[in-house]
C-alpha cells in the first residue's frame, strides 16, 4: 500500500514538475509564431526581430535566468525555485500578451526567458533525484515528454488561429498563463527532494563534495571534464535546435513554403514525431539498453535530417515532409533528452543544479549569439550556407556524445557519485563511505 502511494506521489511530482519544460517550449514557439507578425505590426528590422529572439527563452533570457537559478536551488532548495519561478514566468507572458510596442515586447519576453532559465535545471534536478533508480530515464524521460508536448500544442494552435493575426498570437501567450497559473497552484503541495534534504540536513558538503553551488563545481576536475562533455553535446546541438525552434518558419519560407498555415503543419508533424519518439524511444528503452547506441542513432538521424533539407530541396514538399519526420525522431530521442539525464547524473547533489545552471547558461548564450544574426544571415546567405553550418554542429555533438557517453544506466545518483568522486556520506551515517 505505501509502494503504491509513494509511485503515485512520484509520477505527480514528476508531471507537475515536468511542466517547465512544456511552458519553456511553448513560450519559444509562441514567439516563433508571432514574430513576423509582430515585425509587420510595428515594423521591425530583421535585427529588431533577432534582439527579440535572442533576449527571450530561447536565448539570453534563459541563460540569465539559469546563471541565478541553479545556485540558488543548490543553496535553498529544489522547491524554493519551482514554487515561486512561475508567478514571474506568468508575469512575462503577459506582458508579451497585452504588449503594444517594441520595449513592451521586449520586457515580456526577457522576463519570461528568465523564468523559464531559473525553472528548468530545477526541474530536471529534482526530477531525476526523484526517481526510480531503474527508471530514471523514463521520469527525466517525461520532461523531454512536456518538452515535446508544448510545441506540438503551439503550432496546432497558431495553425488554426493564423486567422486572427496578430490576435491569435496573443491568446496563446495567455493559454500559457492559464497553463503556468494552474501547475503553480499543483506543485505548493510538492515535497522538497529527499536526497537533498538528507545532504542539507546533516551539512555533508565539505566531507563529501565540497562547498554547495559554483565554488564546489569548479574545485574538481572531474566536474570540469564532465561540463566540456556535456556542453559539447548540448551546445551544439541546442545551436541548432535553438535557431530551428524559433526561426523554422523562415527556414520553410526559404525552402519555398511560404503559407505561415503550412509552415505551422509542418511544425506539428515534427513534434508530433518528436513526442512519438520520445514516449516509445526514450522512455522506453533508456533504462534498458545502450545509451550510447541510442544516442547514436538519434544524433544520426538529426544530421541526415537536414543533409535531406539542404541537399534536396528540389524535391519540394517531399523534402520538407522527409526532414519533419526525421528531424521529429531525432528530437525525441537525442541531444536534450540525454543531456537531460546525464547532467543529474554526472554531479554530485550540493552542485548538482548549479552545474546545470552553468551550462544551460553557456549553451544558451551562444544560442542567443546567432539567433542576433540568424535572420539577416538566412536572408543574405540562403539556406544551402547556413544548413552547412547547422549539419557541422550537428556532426559535432554526434561525436562527442558517441565516444564520451556515461556508463549509468540503472545505477543509483549514490553509487554513480562514489565511482565518480572516491567518496559519498551515507544517508544514515555521518562518516564518508569510500569507494
């Protein structure tokens, strides 16, 4: 009876808590949406339109927002983060709903961006000291889940609200709020994680891992060498995914398709493909077979996904029908969702989400630069270019990935911490157990 309840708890906090990732996607891709029509309603330059890009959730505004959050929830706690982040991201959102000029727009997305920075390292920190041991995967699995679920909802709904304009672009930033609003009243009844608690309680940070937050990340080197793995598969791939997130409609546009109804279909059969991949790939076989393959061949079909865009436009709808599927597929089952997974479990717990903080905060910044020049570079350069670009990152975070990939498939956050660190405190004995 109390296994039962206690599963039962764990997939509520895990749902609720997974919901970052759906408000983080959904608040891109209600940007992505309504860009060109907030350009053509206030005539906006290509580069106003990349500053309004690169200071939102996508970019700058995300990595402010970690940069803070992820120390703060090392010092204060998991649920610290997660109670109050989204009456800050409800803040945002309508700003950006009720905006009527460029600075206004501006403020809203920043604002949101920070909230949603903040948001997600605690998210999938808390989520993966949570679980199961033999399933981890498959509850870190659920925020990728979310994360998939908010793009395919946004696209349906600017496709069928493309009628209304600019309109229809501000009411899915209020069904946002709605969405924010509801999962803040579910998750005050969330208990703090347990494995922090424990490491809070009996102050185990300078006999088993070194001072809480940034300063304890820095001082080993085996974190530092686990940050350059997981940057390289997260930053390059979020390079692209960044710039394929906000700015697809303009790719499409630049591929021939021109009609903003077809461009949002086309969005949904990605991420119709992605919550697919994510539900019957990820979930399903992440706890149960080769990480590294899997991972493998989901960075593969992200590279041949936009060779086929790049190489074959001449083919038309075909081409861009073949690069949804296998662009969709990928997403479920490559870079962020193993990233995810490995980054909670790759640090030890006082500097576990100041390690994601950190580099949600680098990987976006970056995603922030090119997102500034992505529209005049896709404008001036054409698509053939700037698809080369985005195939070598994509090519990079294979390679990495592949070759430096974990082995920690179904061990416990405690003995993944002894093989990696010589040492951890016991939960019920002061004196450090070594490994």
């Amino acid at each position: 009876m109390k296994l039962g309840a206690r599963s039962t708890t764990g997939w509520r906090a895990t749902i609720s808590v997974a919901m970052s990732n759906y408000i983080e996607a959904g608040s891109i891709i209600a940007i992505a949406t309504s860009l060109t029509f907030w350009q053509h309603a206030y005539g906006l330059s290509n580069l106003a339109v990349g500053l309004l890009a690169a200071f939102s959730a996508n970019a700058f505004g995300a990595a402010i927002g970690a940069g803070l959050g992820g120390p703060l929830c090392d010092r204060f706690g998991r649920k610290a983060i997660y109670t109050y982040d989204l009456l800050v991201y409800m803040a945002g959102v309508l700003i950006a709903a009720c905006a009527v000029n460029f600075g206004m727009l501006l403020a809203g997305f920043l604002i949101t961006g920070i909230a949603v920075g903040a948001g997600v390292p605690a998210s999938w920190t808390y989520i993966a000291e949570q679980a199961p041991n033999a399933a981890r995967a498959r509850h870190v699995g659920t925020a990728q889940l979310a994360w998939s679920i908010g793009p395919l909802i946004g696209f349906a709904l600017a496709a069928g609200l493309a009628p209304l304009g600019l309109l229809g672009s501000r009411l899915i930033f209020l069904h946002l709020f709605v969405v924010a609003a509801v999962v803040w009243w579910v998750r005050q009844g969330l208990a703090e994680s347990q494995i922090w608690t424990e490491d809070a309680e009996r102050g185990s940070q300078p006999s088993s891992a070194g001072d809480r937050g940034l300063r304890g990340l820095f001082s080993r080197r085996v974190n530092i060498t686990a940050l350059l793995m997981l940057m390289g598969v997260y930053g390059f791939w979020n390079t692209v995914a960044g710039q394929a997130g906000i700015f697809m409609p303009r790719v499409y546009d630049s591929a021939g398709v021109h009609s903003a109804v077809q461009q949002d279909l086309l969005q949904v059969l990605v991420w119709g493909c992605t919550v697919l991949a994510t539900y019957f790939g990820f979930m399903a076989f992440a706890d149960r077979i080769s990480q590294r393959m899997l991972y493998l061949v989901g960075a593969a079909l992200g590279v041949l996904a936009w060779c086929v865009l790049v190489f074959f436009t001449s083919a038309g709808m075909l081409t861009l029908l073949t690069f949804a599927v296998l662009w969709g597929i990928s997403s479920g089952i490559g870079a962020q969702a193993f990233y995810s997974l490995w980054t909670s479990e790759l640090f030890a717990t006082p500097y576990r989400a100041s390690a994601q903080g950190f580099m949600f905060f680098v990987v976006r910044t970056a995603t922030g630069l090119l997102s500034y020049f992505f529209p005049t570079l896709l404008a001036a350069t054409g698509l053939t270019w700037v698809g080369l670009l985005l195939i070598a990152l994509l090519a990079l975070a294979l390679i990495i990935g592949t070759v430096w990939a974990p082995s920690t498939r179904n061990k416990t956050l405690r003995e993944i911490e002894v093989e990696r660190y010589g040492q951890v405190t016991d939960p019920g004995d002061p004196v450090a157990v070594r490994g």
